[in-house]
C-alpha cells in the first residue's frame, strides 16, 4: 500500500461539511468521492476516518490513528486491485471475490459499536461483475456502516451505483497548495522542480511526487534532447529506451504522459497560440525553444501512434524498450 500523508492541505469546507453529518447522525451511507487522479482524495478519506474516530474515542488519537494508517484497524476495510500469487503482479480489476468477501464485514456487529467504512479504492478498478456485486450490497444498506468509493473517473462507474450514492467533487490544488504538499512529503525539492512538476502532472501531487521520487521528471529533458535531434536513431534514443524498458506499467504511463505533454504543447505553440499565462515560464521557454525543431505533422504522427498502441502495452505486455524506440521512428519522416 502507498504511503499516506497523515497532513491534510485543502478541502477544508469537504471535510467538515462530512464531520457535521457525522455528528448529526445524517452521514450518508454511500458516499462517492471523485476528480482527477492524484489530487489527494485517499488521503482526505483517512484524515476523515482519523477524524470521526477521535470523535467517537474522546478525541484520544493514540487507540486508532497508527491502525487507521496501517490499514489494520478492525472497523476499516480497504478494498483494492490485489496481486497475483503466482506471478506477483498486479490484476487489472477488483475482482467479485474481494466484493463477496465484504458481506461477513458488513453485517457482523462492530468494535464498541464504532461506525464501520468499506475504502474502495478506486471504484474505477471494479470490472462489471465486482460492481454488479458491489451494487446489491450497497442497495442493502446497514446501520452504522459505511461506504466511500474513490473515483480518478466517475463516468466509468455504473449509473445504478453513482445513482445509489451521495457525490463530493474533489478540485485540482491550487499553485500554493500543490508546493505545500510536496514540500511536506519531500523538504528537499527544488523551486525549479516545483514548477514543471506543477506543469507535468497537470497539478496532481501524487503524480508529481511519482515523478520526482522515481526520476521520471528526468525524461522530461531527455525527450527535450531527442526531439530537438530530430533523428530516428542515436545514442540519446538508445538511452533512454533502455531506461524506460525496465519500468512498471505505471511508470511507462506516466512517461508517455510526458510525452503527450512535450507534443500538444509544442504543437499549440505552432499553431500561434500561447502559453505564457498557462505554464511556467521555464517550461514554456524549453518548448518554444523546441518548436524550432519539430513540426506539428511529426508531433501527429507520434501522437497517433500512441492512440492506436499504447494500449497494447499494457495488455499484451510488449516490449517497452522496442516500443519506445518505434516512437521515434516518425522523426525521420518529415
């Protein structure tokens, strides 16, 4: 399980609006909580049970808040993709086991009668039969039980399951509190990183701390180098793929964003339009620098590739370092 931040920066308003229905016995039984992925809703969602926890114990932290944040406290189930026993990777879906399994939780009665939550994160993993599972359970509600499912997407849930909760929508950080955040998870991070971090990850936190802890932010300026090349074949593309060829589908993902990120935006600026008032000035001069050396008919190209393919990747489990190297293959093509 990932590390979650025990500090809660923004969503104030959310978080006591939620502590009031609690207090007032009208919390809701299924709650949605969705936005863009990285923004900091899981860890809103265990501030929130830490919270409530500390009301019903007297506000004594010191019972609950290390299980709570350790996944191990009895009345807190969290449910997510697991992995396979054999291979060790991770599945593509919540399966309808893991759903199934919930109901011994749902209608045994509860530690010191203190409320129950079901975590499920993220409600975008569960494939048609765990949520048709999930939907009978949640059509079935029990007293002093709680659901909170986390959604990147909500138009991915079932209709009949976002009709079935109650939904807080959870907005991108802004400048000053996205630098708060990361500043807390990494005090040593440059004001320079900070900012194309903020550009990068479309101002996700936990996207950008992916990309700083695991020197992806470092592809950013090799792609900047092979795109200025402007050449099919080099050492700089060898380099790099044999780099990217080692990474997990997650971190291939978050590389590929990058590059997504380089071209549109270097297509805008050919196309006249500027990025002045949307981006950092040092990420804005790299691509207007780079808008010199490729056109937007390779950038398409690129793009187009990786519309048709990138999904292929993750399914078929191809080779990341041969299909890096094909992704260059359109600058030779001009």
């Amino acid at each position: 399980m990932n590390h979650i931040s025990r500090k809660l920066i923004g969503f104030v308003n959310i978080l006591q609006s939620l502590k009031n229905n609690f207090l007032n016995n009208s919390l809701p039984n299924s709650i949605i909580f969705y936005g863009n992925k990285g923004i900091g809703k899981t860890t809103f969602t265990y501030y929130l049970l830490n919270e409530i926890y500390s009301i019903m114990n007297n506000n004594n932290l010191s019972n609950h808040s290390n299980l709570i944040y350790n996944n191990s406290f009895s009345n807190v189930k969290i449910v997510q993709k697991k992995n396979y026993e054999k291979t060790n990777k991770l599945k593509n879906y919540i399966t309808i086991d893991q759903i199934r399994n919930l109901e011994s939780f749902v209608y045994f009665s509860s530690l010191n009668n203190f409320p129950k939550f079901i975590i499920i994160d993220s409600a975008d993993d569960l494939n048609l039969n765990s949520a048709n599972g999930l939907l009978k359970i949640l059509e079935e509600p029990t007293n002093n039980t709680f659901f909170i499912l986390i959604s990147h997407q909500i138009s991915s849930l079932l209709p009949t399951i976002r009709s079935r909760c109650i939904k807080f929508k959870f907005t991108n950080p802004t400048i000053d509190e996205f630098k708060d955040i990361l500043v807390n998870e990494k005090n040593s991070i440059s004001d320079l990183d900070l900012k194309l971090l903020y550009d990068l990850s479309d101002s996700s936190p936990g996207i950008a701390l992916l990309l700083y802890s695991q020197n992806i932010i470092d592809d950013f300026g090799n792609l900047i180098k092979i795109f200025k090349e402007n050449k099919p074949l080099s050492s700089s593309i060898d380099e790099l793929s044999y780099k990217v060829g080692k990474y997990n589908n997650d971190q291939f993902k978050l590389y590929l964003s990058i590059i997504k990120f380089i071209l549109v935006n270097t297509m805008k600026i050919n196309l006249g339009i500027s990025l002045k008032n949307v981006l950092d000035l040092n990420t804005t001069n790299y691509l207007y620098d780079l808008s010199k050396f490729i056109n937007n008919k390779i950038s398409l190209k690129i793009l187009e590739y990786l519309n048709y393919h990138e999904k292929d990747i993750f399914v078929f489990n191809l080779d990341k370092k041969i299909f890096n190297l094909n992704i260059f293959s359109s600058l030779s093509k001009n």
